[in-house]
C-alpha cells in the first residue's frame, strides 16, 4: 500500500532534513499536535476541579448517591447507566482499531462496516450524555431541603407516589371536591419551591387548595451537606425522624425551602461550584464526541465513494481514529473524577 510499506531507512536520509525523521505525514503529526494541546485544556480543567474539590471536600456530592437512575425503571441503581454510557464509548474504540485495520488491508467494506458501528456507539453516547443532562437539570423527586436550624441535606430513599390533588377550597378553575391527576409531580415541585405548601395542603396555579394524597416514602434518609444549630456536616437522619424534618420544612408555606435540580447558579447536589464544573467539563467533552461523530460521517461517505481507496491508502480513517481514541481516554478520566473518586 503506497507510503504504509515497512522499509529500512539510513540515518543520513532520516535526520538530513526535507522530510520526517519518524515518516511520520503531516497531518498525522499536525492531528498528534492538535491532541496534545486539547489534552493540556482538559488537563487545567480537571485540575482545577481537584482544587476546588479539596476546598469543599465534606460537602461535594458522592457519584453513587447522585447518578442513580436509569431509563424507564428510575432511581435504585447507582452508576450504572454511567458505566454503560463508558462501556459503549469504550466499545466504540475498539471498533475504530478495527476500522484502521481494515484501512491498511485496503478493505472498503470492512471500514465502511466497522465506522458504522463506531457512530452508531458515539450517537448512543451522546443521546445517553444529553438524557443524563436532563436528568441532572431537573432533579430527584426529595430536592435539597432546608430544615429548621438552617442546616441543609440532601436526601435518599423512595419517594412515595402522588396519588392526586383533592380540591377542599375551590379557584378560577378547579371546583371543591374536584380530583387532580394530571402532572402532579410538576404542580408539587413548583408550589414547593414557591412556598405553596403547608400542613399538606397545595395551592394550585388558579389559587384553589387541594389535600395532596401520596403514598409513604421508604427509605428515607437526610444526608446534612451545610451544618446549623442542630445538625452536623454529615449527620445522616432517618426514618420517622428524617420524614419529620423533611415535610415539617417542605409543608412550611416558606419559599425557597427546596431546591430541585441544577443550574450554573444553584443546585440540589452540592456547592454551587459542582454544578457548575459538571456543566463546563462534561458538556465539553460531550462536544468533542458530537464533533467526532459529524467527522467520522464525512470520513464514511469519503470511504462509501471511494476517496481513499483510489488514493491508495486510508490515512484519514487512521486520523480521525486517533481523535476517536483521545475522546474516549479523555472520558475515562472525567468519569473517574466525576464519578468514582
């Protein structure tokens, strides 16, 4: 295959200038150039993570506790569908080795095959990347609660399923003894957060009460990410006396008790900080698969017409390889700072 073959090369010829001394292309050294900077922009990154991390160490959010969820079967299984999201990246990898491979044997069909495979893993990736995204902007169903000493804490378990909203009080819409159904999670959430909750009793948008009917929570535990009077960094309270502190705050009629989700000003995990890196760092690196993904289709269509065939080689299947690769080292060490430590 014109310029792949192995041949042996003096000294005088390598190191006398005019060409590379490792018969390395241009645009492989210029893409090994390229990568070498993007790695040092990752690197500060995660490094001023760590710092920022190691300042707020006791409060930053444990990865089990936060990425619990999975798709259609909800909370209970912590990073699970995190280590799938890797799992898959990773695959993606091993089938742009064999992509390359194919390239050097000069097999357009097997290159053709095995990019397929690579954007159909870069595209689950990404679609998984953006649902966690969701997932993390809106929250778990508890939120972060400020209970009466000031203190604040996250909380684990079960919620309990709203049933409905029985209207004791009737508004501009909804009539007394009306039975609400429909988007109760969402008309809690909201009238949570703006203090339009007390004793069990919601007001609704139209200004009617209604008696929220719910299920029992299980499992219920309050993990004290800010200290108060009362309770410790830590302090991890539960059961009765944990569903006591918990809806004696949220039933308050007070505003801003609980926050649900994340945002770059606040968010229900931890300090404002964590949201604020996992949005800049994760979505950064999401835009380095989505980038990849759009290249390895324009690289495909170069392989389906046969660009690179009649050119004799695959160099740009072998380039566009080695950014696959840096993207997926790239996200082992983001999952493991994120995730795992």
């Amino acid at each position: 295959m014109a310029g792949h073959a192995t041949k042996e090369i003096d000294a005088a010829t390598l190191w006398g200038g005019k060409v590379s001394p490792f018969s390395t292309s241009y645009g492989k050294l210029m893409m090994w150039f390229f990568l070498v900077s993007d790695a040092l922009t990752f690197g500060g990154l995660l490094v001023a993570y760590g710092f920022v991390r190691h300042d707020a160490q006791d409060a930053w959010p444990i990865g089990e506790e936060t990425f619990n969820s999975l798709p259609f079967l909800g909370h209970g299984y912590p990073l699970v569908y995190v280590a799938l999201m890797t799992f898959i990246l990773i695959v993606s990898s091993v089938t742009m080795v064999l992509a390359v491979e194919a390239g050097h044997r000069m097999d357009r069909k097997g290159v053709t095959k095995w990019m397929i495979a690579t954007i159909i893993g870069g595209f689950f990736f990404v679609g998984s990347q953006a649902w966690e995204w969701y997932h993390f902007i809106h929250g778990s169903e508890f939120g972060k609660i400020e209970l009466a000493d000031g203190s604040q804490a996250v909380v684990s378990g079960h919620f309990g399923e709203i049933e409905n909203f029985v209207v004791t009080e009737a508004g501009h819409h909804h009539k007394k003894g009306e039975v609400i159904k429909e988007d109760l999670m969402h008309t809690f959430q909201h009238a949570a957060v703006a203090g339009h909750i007390e004793n069990g009793i919601i007001e609704l948008h139209d200004g009617s009460k209604a008696k929220i009917t719910k299920k029992n929570d299980e499992h219920l535990t309050l993990i004290v990410k800010k200290a108060g009077a009362k309770y410790k960094l830590n302090d991890r309270i539960k059961d009765s006396k944990a569903a006591k502190e918990y809806y004696s705050a949220l039933y308050s009629g007070t505003a801003n008790r609980v926050i649900y989700g994340a945002n770059l000003e606040q968010n229900e995990y931890g300090p404002q900080q964590y949201g604020q890196f996992f949005f800049f760092i994760t979505g950064f690196h999401g835009f380095h698969v989505f980038s990849g993904v759009i290249i390895n289709i324009i690289i495909l269509i170069g392989v389906i017409l046969g660009t690179y065939h009649k050119r004799g080689h695959y160099e740009m299947v072998e380039k566009t390889g080695l950014y696959w690769h840096f993207v997926d080292l790239v996200w082992v060490f983001v999952f493991t700072f994120f995730y795992l430590v």
